[in-house]
C-alpha cells in the first residue's frame, strides 16, 4: 500500500506495501551522510471512533524537544485510555511534565533506571493531584507513557503500557523495536500511569549507540508500523517517512509536520485504524 501525504508528491509506504520499493540506501552510506542536529516532525490526530462519541476529543498527546547546549533529545507519547473521561487532560499534562523535567535533568542520572521510576511515581502523584482537586477517581485519568531521550551515544527509552519507539543505528539500514507494546493481563487491556504498581510496571531500557531515526508512536499506528508476527518493526512504513526529514533544517519541520497530520488522518489509514494517531519522528541524519 502506497500512501501519499495529502497535497505533496512524495509517498509514505505502508507495511503491506508488497509492491512498494524500499530506498536504495545503500548508495547514501558512507557517500556524504553526516549525522547533524535533530529535526524533527509530530502530529496527533482523533481517530474515527472518538469522532462519533460526544466529546470527540483526541485523547492522545506527545511532546518533542532538542536541547543543544547538552545535545539531547526528548521524545514523548502519551494516549489516554477510551474509557476514562479526563484522560485526554492526563495524556497532556504528562507530556508536558516529561519536556519540561527531562530535558534538563542531569546528565548522569537521566539514562539510569532509577530515575525513570523515580519520575514515573512523580507522574503518578501528579495524577493523584489533579484526580484530588476535581474530586474524581484516579482511574479517570488514565494513561499510558512512551519516552525516548537521546544522546550522542546513548539511548534510553521507557514504557509503560502499548504503543512503541523504533529507531535505526546511524550507517545501519534495519529499524528496531525498542520494547514490545505491553498488554495487561486481559485481551484488549495495558498498563497506565494511574496502576498502582505504575513505576514497578514501567519498561526500560538503555543502550549505547549513536542513533540517527527514531520514531515514538501510539498504538492507534501499532498494526501499521509493526509486524505482530515476527515481532519486528515494518521497514517500509519508516524508510518511507524519515527521507523527508533529511534535508531539512535542525528543529521542528513544520511543514512535513502539517503533511504528517493530513497523512494520519487521510482515508487510508483511518480505513486500518478507528483509533486516535500519535506518531513523533526525529532524525539527525543529514545528506
């Protein structure tokens, strides 16, 4: 399956896209890549479902950052759970936390385990906060949490709950998964932040590399981006998208920003997915 940003000649391909050809990378390796600043591009987009439900809001949010005095990049997801009615108001205010807090946070105690928990259960005390204060039950606020943070040879990532982050090694072809999407113990079911065992729940895990694309992503994009079978990540749903990143300017692209959320709501994809979309993409790869 081909599919098009609306308005523009390039095409993203999708992950049954038999017919698609992927790049030819090869020929950029080693002939003029260098590896820059990040830019990068997000969008969040209400899935079909919600759009006939009262509120129609989009319960997911994300949040994407470049720090370059200390060279890091934050990438975050969070999607509320349908069932909670204030977990579009959680999916945010976690999302902001984790840009504001995280991107100046130590640099060595960022990519450790600990902190990770540590600031699981201070997202997890913020929602109790706020669940306080408009007398609502905790699991109203439900949410899930996805966050990449990204140095110049590390990389750490943190999961609680679905969705998932892929990423690509500089000067390597393959896009990998960075943690499985979590499921609860039900059909149907995750972790959230609001679980009581949310930081003991949570994923993490850290390597060293220089990464040069990485993708954080709800799992409204699960089915398309991923392949449930081999447990593995579609190649060509990302080398479709992160070429178009290239040559831009570091920063936030805001065009392809505006074509990635026309993308995530076209035709074709709501005809994979009712959910809402969240995808944030960022590369420091440069031609």
């Amino acid at each position: 399956m081909a599919l098009q940003f609306a308005h523009s000649r390039f095409q993203v391909s999708g992950g049954n896209a038999g017919s698609t050809r992927k790049p030819d990378r090869s020929k950029w390796l080693g002939r003029g890549w260098m590896i820059g600043d990040w830019k990068h591009a997000s969008a969040s987009v209400i899935g079909t479902s919600h759009l006939k439900t009262e509120d129609g809001v989009c319960q997911d949010a994300h949040g994407c950052s470049f720090t370059q005095d200390i060279d890091r990049l934050v990438c975050v997801v969070s999607d509320g759970a349908g069932s909670a009615s204030r977990s579009a108001d959680a999916s945010r205010l976690v999302c902001e936390w984790i840009a504001t807090h995280v991107s100046r946070a130590p640099e060595d105690d960022v990519h450790t385990e600990g902190y990770a928990r540590r600031t699981t259960s201070e997202l997890r005390m913020a929602l109790e906060d706020l669940a306080d204060f408009e007398d609502l039950p905790l699991r109203q606020f439900a949410c899930t949490l996805l966050v990449a943070i990204v140095a110049d040879r590390v990389c750490t990532f943190w999961q609680l709950g679905d969705g998932a982050i892929c990423f690509r090694e500089a000067e390597q072809e393959e896009y990998r998964v960075a943690i499985w999407p979590s499921k609860g113990e039900y059909a149907n079911t995750t972790y959230f932040l609001t679980d009581p065992n949310a930081s003991e729940e949570l994923e993490w895990d850290s390597v060293e590399m220089q990464v040069a694309d990485i993708a954080v992503f709800s799992d409204g994009l699960e089915r398309l981006a991923l392949d449930f079978k081999t447990q593995q990540a579609h190649a060509k749903f990302f080398s479709g998208l992160f070429p178009h990143l290239y040559n831009k300017p570091s920063g936030e692209a805001t065009e392809i920003q505006a074509q990635l959320a026309q993308f995530l709501a076209s035709d074709r994809i709501n005809a994979k997915t009712d959910d809402d979309k969240t995808l944030v993409l960022a590369t420091r790869e440069c031609i």
